[in-house]
C-alpha cells in the first residue's frame, strides 16, 4: 500500500531529497507544461516585500533556484540584504554551497524544529513548498514566530487538496490501486489559515492560478513516481497508469488542475 503519511516521514523525506534528481523532474514537468507561463517560482518572488535593508532567512531551500531571479534582477541591484538559505538536508547543502559561492548568502543546514538563531533575527522569513513535511507544524511555526522581528513578515508556499493530489487520488480510487488517503498532511491551503492564526497576528492568502496541458503522458508517470508521498508505489503499475492517463486525454491533452498559493503571515 502507498503510504501518504510518508510526506511527513523525515527519513524518507531527507532521502528523498539526499539530491536535486527528484526535484530537478518535478520541476521539468511544470516548466514544460504549465499554463501559466509566469511560472510559480517567479510569481512567489515578486511578492517579496525586499528592501534595501533587511535580513532574510529561507527554510527548505532546495536547489535555490528562487534565488536566481534575485540574482538576475536589476531592481534588486546594491541591495545590502543579508539572506540566510538553508535546508535540514546535507545534499541540498552541498548544492546550495556549489550553487551560490561568493554571492553574499550564507548557507546552512536547519532543522525548522530547531533555528539555530537568536529571537527576532530576521526581516523576512520563507518557506516554500515544505511545510507539509513537517510532522509537528505547530511547534514549527512557533520557532518561526521566534526567530521574526517585529513587524517582520513570514511568507509560506504550499499546495491545496483540490489540485493535482486529488487528481491522482481519484485516478488511483478508480483503479483500485490501494493508498492511505493524505488527510494527515500537516499543511495545505485548506488548513494553512487555522494554523497560522495560532502563531501570527495576522494571516492572508494569495492564489496562483494554473493547470498542466500534457501531451506525452509518460513524463506525468515519471513525475508521480519521483513523489515522497508515492514511495512504494508498485513500478508495474506504470503501464496501467499509462493506459488509464492517455485514455484521459482531450484533443491530445491530459488536463490536470493545479491548486497552488501561498500565506503571508505577520508578527506584531
């Protein structure tokens, strides 16, 4: 049985992203599919609150590919920030490290359990598309809440339940293909508000809007088998699922919605 608890199972998690492969595949299938060709990762950036001044931290940093369009801007050009990526993976690191030598970031490996940082450090604290892989979110945001100034702004990215998850859920339903359902996911669009408000003074939500097009199925297969969630899924039902998705397909396209935003939260 595919197991959906798993997205908050650090073991797997930290193997999981012990390199960029996994990610650098899903990333590949929004870029070539996407309808919206602002792009998620570039719309993230531009609601950026950045001033001349201030001190940033991102959790689950990744490959930091957000901070190639910081690098590139020429809005940003003689900012003196000081920006703070991490990631509580050593490979994410190690790539970070490779990725961004001599750029005036630092880079460390953080646990969002345990910020190594004194309280009300940072201006402007991110966390994007990690959340939900953190098994006690509410102690989580907490150590976030700690280590932002006052007046200081915590943006989060994440996915909702209505988008591609469900999407592959129903599809797995309908071929009897057995899962445990992702009710347990620590942190979606649907419960991100009701968390937040715990920690924060005040909570916003901001929707991107999008949907893939996808005319070669198999990338889609290829995606769904790189998901943390999806680890233990049975590598023969790839043809099934091949077969079901391109009978799926409407003048040439499998549609598949997106459900993707982000919050913004702030400390008083």
């Amino acid at each position: 049985m595919v197991d959906i608890d798993n997205m908050s199972n650090r073991s797997l998690v930290m193997e999981q992203y012990s390199s960029t492969n996994n990610l650098e595949l899903r990333k590949s299938l929004h870029e070539k599919y996407s309808v919206n060709k602002l792009g998620f990762q570039r719309w993230m950036f531009e609601q950026y609150p950045f001033r001349t001044k201030m001190k940033v931290l991102e959790l689950g940093s990744g490959r930091g590919e957000l901070w190639n369009y910081y690098l590139e801007s020429d809005v940003l050009q003689g900012y003196e920030m000081e920006i703070t990526l991490s990631d509580f993976s050593e490979g994410m690191v190690d790539h970070l490290r490779r990725s961004f030598p001599d750029r005036g970031m630092a880079v460390e490996k953080i646990d969002i359990l345990e910020i190594p940082f004194e309280e009300e450090t940072f201006d402007l604290i991110i966390a994007n598309s990690m959340l939900y892989h953190v098994k006690d979110i509410d102690s989580a945001l907490s150590e976030v809440r700690r280590v932002l100034k006052k007046g200081g702004l915590f943006y989060c990215a994440t996915s909702g339940m209505n988008g591609m998850i469900q999407y592959l859920y129903s599809a797995l339903d309908e071929l009897g293909i057995p899962y445990q359902h992702g009710s347990n996911l620590s942190f979606t669009l649907q419960n991100g508000m009701e968390l937040l408000k715990k920690q924060f003074d005040r909570v916003e939500r901001r929707d991107y809007e999008d949907a893939l097009a996808i005319d070669k199925v198999e990338d889609y297969i290829d995606y769904i088998y790189s998901m943390t969630s999806l680890q233990g899924l049975d590598p023969k039902k790839y043809n099934v699922l091949l077969d079901h998705f391109n009978t799926k397909k409407e003048k040439g396209f499998l549609r598949i919605p997106k459900e993707y935003g982000m919050f913004v939260a702030g400390k008083q």
